[in-house]
C-alpha cells in the first residue's frame, strides 16, 4: 500500500438511502457483509440521513455496533422541511446520534436545500446551530446537499463561508442539463474552494441500464466496463470531489464499484469525448427523468409509489419493452395508490429535487403502462 493511499482514503462512498432488502426491511446480515466488504476494500465514508427510512437504524446494527468509531467516517442529515419548528429541527441531531450510536458525525448536512425551502434553514438558524455543534464536538465537518441553481448556491456560500464542503447531484446526463443545472453548480463550488461530496452520480440507478444507443456506444468504447462505471468515473474524475456517493443495493453492485475505485484513475480525454455524445444521445430520449429518492412519496397524500411507477413507464419509453411495463405497473400499485388516485395536490411538485412535473408525468405512466383510467 502506497504512503499516499494510507494518507487518503479512496473517492468512493457508500450511499446508504438503497440498503439490500430482505421483503420490505432492510436485509442487515446483506448490509453487514457489504459493509465488511467496502472496508476491507481500503474505503470509510457511509452516507445516510434521518429521512431514509431504516437507514439510521440499520447503521448501529450493521456498522457502529460492530466496526471500532475510528475505522470509519459517517455522514448524516438534518431535514427543516419536516419539522414543524426550530427546536424540533434540533432535536434531530440528537435523534440521528441516538438511532445510529455513531457518538458523532464525521459530516453533518443541511438536507436537500432548494428554493422552496432554503428560507425555512435561515429561520430556524441552522447553520448557527451546525456551527455550534462543531464546537461542541458533536458533528466534525459541516455542509449541506443542494438541489437548486447556481445563482442561490453562490449566495449560500457566500452568506455562510463556514462550511466544510457541499454534495451536489452530478452526473454526465445532467452535466447541461437546464433543470439540474450540475457544472455551473460544480463551477461555483469550485470558485468558493469548498470540497464537494457527489450524489446521484448513477441518475437513481437510471445510468446503469442506459437507453440502448447509449449502451452501444460505451461498449463499443470498453467492452468490459459496466454502465455504472462510466458514470462514477465521470464524477471522481473532476477536480476538487473529494466523495463520490453509490447508492448499492447488492453485493455484485459493489463488487462492480471496487473493480475500479480501489485502483481509481481519471478518465482520458477520449473516453471524456465517448462520454459526451452519450450525454448528446440521452437529450434525445424521452424518458422520465426521475432518480427514484422517494422524497415524493412521503408528502403524497394517497401514497402513490411515483418513482416505482416512472420506472416502469421508463421500461417503454427507453427501452421499448412494453411488457413489462405493465407488469412493473402492475406490480407497483398492487395495495397502493394508483396513478389514477391523484388528487393534483402538487405536494410532490414543491418536495422533488429534480423539480419534475410529477403530475403530469403520472398521466404519461398511467397512460403508456395502460393502467386504470
């Protein structure tokens, strides 16, 4: 092992929101093993947050009740967005050390600031609290994750130089992208010196079984290479990530990400180039651009699984599998809300950190997987 690795742990993290499932619980003897695995593989950062369901929980029983503190680093989240005032927005700090047993955080994040809630964060007066909590020693490093533009993530910055770092969602499909807005985000954290933790690098998973002409032509390009590594290769490649976050569900997925990220090299100008007309050839699609987080689902009045539903509309719409579109459909709305339930409250319109006319969309889906009418 070189001096420098010793010095410096490997770029990827492992993003803990899509823990392996043994039915609808968390599989912890699966967690455990690939926790084990990640770092035993020379890696430590694990990443969750009060808001994934079971995931602080499954952190003391698969990593802190079992791993020495030392051993690891562990990153979670305060959520203002679902609490109803400044004190219970606090309390959450103390909620998360209890749920994981961690003692402290290593890094500690505002949650999913935007410009329907980055307000509700200055109200509350929470980056004074994270500023104070780093002073007491409960929290090590603090920053936030940002789902919005340029423009506020500049002021943010500018307003609160005492952060540590910033996550920012960046991928190759959205590296343009109107919505997403990923470089000049990139380029703004970059401009204030802040490191940047990565999220999303997979697009939810949908980079990892891309529209066809996209899987031709990384193939053609490296025959070995899975889809999703192209994809964190492109975000651990750029200058200044310090992290870069996979959501790994399995252990193959994992096995897959430790191929190449235990001996990470950047990529060459030429695979950049192969990379780029795959962001020219994902324009043309017409797939929903969801990334699956669920954040929707919790403020849905009707519990409609939206994400489950845009994946299956998603097996036509890129795929043309018109199949199992419907039985993806049909198997989503199977005791839940269907997409025929919307009451076009909007609720997940204002919530989703891709700012997705969801409404809409759940028309698409219901129509494309011929569902209820």
């Amino acid at each position: 092992m070189t001096e420098s690795r010793v010095r410096r742990p490997g770029k990827l993290g492992f993003g803990l929101m899509r823990l392996p499932k043994k039915g609808f619980s968390i599989d912890i003897g699966e967690t455990c093993e690939m926790v084990d695995r990640f770092l035993q593989a020379g890696f430590d950062y694990f990443d969750t947050a009060l808001l994934y369901p079971g995931s602080e929980p499954a952190v003391k029983k698969a990593l802190t009740d079992r791993i020495p503190r030392e051993r690891y680093r562990l990153a979670t989240k305060l959520n203002a967005m679902i609490a109803p005032t400044e004190k219970a927005a606090k309390q959450q700090l103390t909620t998360s050390l209890e749920r994981t047993g961690a003692g402290y955080f290593d890094y500690y994040l505002l949650h999913a600031l935007m410009d329907i809630n980055w307000r509700r964060y200055e109200k509350f007066h929470l980056w004074e609290f994270l500023s104070e909590q780093k002073a007491l020693g409960r929290v090590r490093k603090i920053g936030f994750s940002f789902h919005a533009g340029p423009e506020l993530l500049d002021w943010l910055l500018t307003e609160h130089p005492e952060v540590d770092f910033v996550q920012l969602q960046i991928n190759y499909a959205d590296w343009e992208s109107p919505s997403v807005r990923a470089r000049e985000n990139y380029e703004v954290a970059r401009r204030h010196q802040k490191p940047v933790i990565v999220m999303e690098p997979v697009k939810g998973g949908r980079l990892a079984d891309p529209p066809a002409k996209v899987r031709n032509l990384l193939k053609a390009a490296h025959p070995n290479w899975s889809y999703a590594s192209w994809a964190i290769r492109f975000a651990a490649s750029l200058d200044g990530v310090e992290t870069v976050l996979s959501g790994m569900s399995t252990a193959a997925q994992m096995e897959d990400n430790l191929s190449y990220m235990r001996d990470f090299r950047t990529l060459t100008p030429e695979e950049r180039a192969v990379l780029t007309k795959a962001q020219r050839l994902l324009g043309q699609e017409a797939g929903i651009p969801c990334t699956g987080c669920g954040y929707c689902i919790s403020s849905c009045p009707k519990q409609i699984p939206i994400p489950e539903l845009f994946a299956a509309a998603n097996e036509r719409l890129e795929h043309g599998r018109e199949q199992a579109a419907r039985e993806a459909y049909r198997t989503a709305v199977a005791g839940r809300g269907a997409a025929g339930d919307c009451i076009h409250c909007r609720k997940c319109e204002a919530i989703c950190p891709q700012h997705l006319p969801v409404t809409r969309y759940l028309q698409q889906s219901r129509e494309l997987c011929r569902g209820e009418r």
